[in-house]
C-alpha cells in the first residue's frame, strides 16, 4: 500500500458530508491527496492519499481492519455522533490508534453533559477522569443544582483543550450579515384542535395509571410522555403526519397556511429558502403540498437519500437560481453542509434543543453568506408547543454556559407539572 501507510490521516464525518470534506481539502489544500472509503466496492489496497475519508458506518464496520493502520491524525466530524460512551459506533471510534485526536462538532452537548464527557474520553482520554467520577464532580451539580462553582471550574479545566469560534467574533469573521430570529405562531384548524384534545386526554390517562417509583415504572412513565410528545408534535404539523390517514389537505393545519404566506412572500423577493422537519413523513408532506401551491417540486433530502443524491441537491440549491425552496431532514441534513444561496431558515417543527436548532440555521448563516439571515420558528399557539418553548427560553442560560436542553427532561415531569404543560 506504498509509503503513505506510516503517517496517515483519517477523517471520519455523516455520510453526507462525504463529499463536502472531499471538495473542501481540493480548495483549500490542493496538495493534499483525499479518498473516498466508503460502498460496497471500498478497498484499502487501492488507499495511497494522504487522507482517509470515511464515514462513521462503515468505520464500525472495518474498526478491525482500520485500526491495525498507523494514524497520525483521527479527526472526527460532528463528534455528537459518539455522545453515547456504551455504543458500538462509540467504541469503534475509540479502538482506532492515532497520535492526535480531533473531535469537531457545533453541538458537544446536545442533551446532558455526560455526551460532552464521551467525547473528550476520545479526544484526550482520562482528562476528566472515568464517567462515574465526571457525573458526581460535574454532570449532577450543573445539570441538577445549576451550581455555578461547578460550571466556572468545568470551564477553567476544559478551555485550554477547547477551539470555540463564535460567528459574532468580528475578528474571525468581519463581513458575516446578521442573523434574525424570529418566532411564527399558528393557530390549530378546528380539526386539529378536536384531534389534539382527543390523543392529549388519552394519554395523560394511561401516563397517570402508571404508578410506583421503582426503574421500571418510572421507565415506562418517561416513554409515554415522549410518546405523547411526538404524536403531539405531528398533530401540530398536520393532521395526516400523525394519522397516516391520506388526507392531503394542506388546509387542516394552521401551520401550512402559515408556511404558503410565508413562502409567498419569500417568493415575490427572489429569495430561497430552506425548511427544516424532524420527520421525514412531514417533509413528503411539504413536498406535496408545495408543488400542489406553486407547480414546482422542491428539493427535499433526507436519510434515505444516496451520497450522490445528496450532493446533487445541494449543487443544484446552490447554483439554480430555479431551485428557490429546499425541505431538509433536521437529522439528516442538520449538521455539516453549506447552503449559504438561502436568506431564510423555517423550522417547522421545533426539537426544543437551542444547539441543534443552531446547527440547522447554521447551514445559512455560516462563512460564504453575503445576506442577512432570517430565522422563522413556527409554533402552535394554546398548545404544549408554546409553552415549552417559554419553559426552553428561561432555561436557556444553562444551555448557554455548557449543556443543552433537549427533550428527555419533559418526561420526568410530575403528573400536574404535565397537566399544565399539555392542558
């Protein structure tokens, strides 16, 4: 396999990002040689660049093989994918020999901080000692007491191995637009409300039956409350997102006749405009009611797009001035790309995280944008949409300091606490 073999570098990223990473070494170190090691046809005999690319799949997969390779550099792109020490995709990733040890990522924390220990376990390993010993000296005292003695010494021991940039450094980034944020309330249509009512009644019940306090009951209890959380999310977006009924009224949600006066406008200014769901049945839903409204089919990637596909779109967004209205799944396409041809950024659903919602905006709002950036987050009013949201926003300092807010923390809600949250 020839002399590159004794000082290589590995760069692991999301399949989508593949190509990315690829294009970007071409452009801003052409004489640094890359590969693609990824499909069925991959072949490390054929391996003689200077740069591995992989993804973390297929690293789980060939974790034998690589690791008998000398690295020189491990570099892993949005490093949450390890937030989760006991994986396999977590172990693969650490059993792979490297001299130095990168970990990327916009989101080291997405819901406890344990996800930040994991990370730092591979990138310097035993820093912040074992996992037990962190979530008794940090995790519990900042997450559970809001101890800012905890937060400033969690700070202290963290910063001369951490490399922050913050778009609002003007002097990292001098020319960057500003960024707009802003929330965008519907209401629910009648049939939505009725509907919603019905499954939120439903549910508190059998969440209320549950009783005792032993593991297994209060395991059961959190996964009926984010259960109950998603078929509530879903009746916000449209009735048929939580049904699976195939009643493709864009009508029954207030939400769509949101989003068509909101694309109206974005399309009497010539702009484009990316939308984020976290479901994918939402975002075929989108596609089929932006092409009933506007006679045009919007792109709309997802998991279960190829690596080429994905590429594809993000040329044609990029480049077609046709391509205005680009619908994104938050997991698939969250992180990573560059689509810096849209000023405007609609999330609409809301995971309640402010770090993956500023990841996702991030696809706009990063080096390359030359306009201003406006953020629409639509919400439901009257409903537990808005009210978590408020709850997320006071909430928010912590998230800001080290941690951030996802949604497990709704299910260890009291019964009344969950009352007034769903009434």
């Amino acid at each position: 396999m020839g002399r590159a073999l004794a000082a290589l570098a590995i760069v692991v990223v999301p399949t989508g990002l593949l190509t990315n990473w690829q294009l970007e070494i071409a452009k801003f170190a052409p004489v640094i040689s890359s590969h693609i090691y990824h499909g069925n046809a991959r072949d490390l005999t054929q391996f003689k660049a200077d740069v591995m690319l992989t993804t973390y799949g297929v690293l789980r997969s060939d974790a034998e093989t690589l690791k008998k390779l000398k690295w020189q550099v491990m570099i892993i792109d949005e490093a949450q994918n390890i937030k989760n020490n006991d994986t396999a995709q977590s172990k693969a990733v650490k059993s792979i020999p490297a001299t130095i040890c990168i970990a990327m990522s916009g989101t080291p924390v997405e819901n406890r901080l344990s996800e930040f220990w994991s990370i730092m376990d591979f990138a310097n390993k035993g820093y912040l000692g074992n996992e037990k010993n962190f979530k008794a000296d940090f995790a519990d005292p900042i997450q559970v007491s809001n101890d800012e003695q905890a937060v400033a010494k969690f700070r202290k021991i963290t910063a001369p191995f951490m490399m922050r940039r913050m778009k609002t450094d003007k002097s990292i980034i001098t020319d960057l637009p500003d960024k707009v944020e802003q929330n965008q309330y519907a209401l629910l249509t009648k049939q939505q409300a009725a509907l919603y009512e019905k499954t939120m009644q439903a549910a508190m019940a059998e969440i209320e039956g549950v009783s005792g306090s032993d593991g297994k009951s209060l395991f059961k209890r959190q996964g009926l409350v984010l259960q109950m959380i998603l078929a509530l999310k879903q009746i916000c977006n449209h009735p048929a997102n939580f049904l699976k009924n195939g009643h493709f009224d864009p009508l029954l949600s207030g939400k769509m006749e949101l989003l068509f006066e909101l694309l109206d406008s974005i399309a009497e200014a010539g702009e484009k405009v990316l939308i984020f769901t976290q479901f994918r049945e939402m975002g075929a839903l989108l596609q089929r009611f932006i092409i009933d409204r506007f006679g045009e089919k919007p792109l709309f990637y997802h998991g279960g797009c190829s690596v080429g596909e994905r590429q594809k779109m993000v040329d044609q967004f990029q480049n077609n001035r046709a391509d205005k209205i680009f619908i994104l799944s938050l997991k698939a396409a969250g992180t990573g790309l560059n689509l810096t041809a849209a000023s405007h950024v609609i999330h609409y659903d809301l995971w309640w995280n402010p770090a993956v919602e500023n990841q996702a905006t991030d696809r706009a709002y990063r080096i390359g944008q030359k306009k201003n950036v406006l953020v629409h987050r639509f919400i439901t009013r009257n409903t537990f949409e808005e009210r978590i949201d408020e709850m997320i926003s006071r909430k928010k300092y912590l998230a800001d300091m080290t941690v951030a807010t996802g949604e497990a923390w709704i299910g260890k809600l009291s019964n009344k606490e969950l009352r007034e949250i769903f009434r």
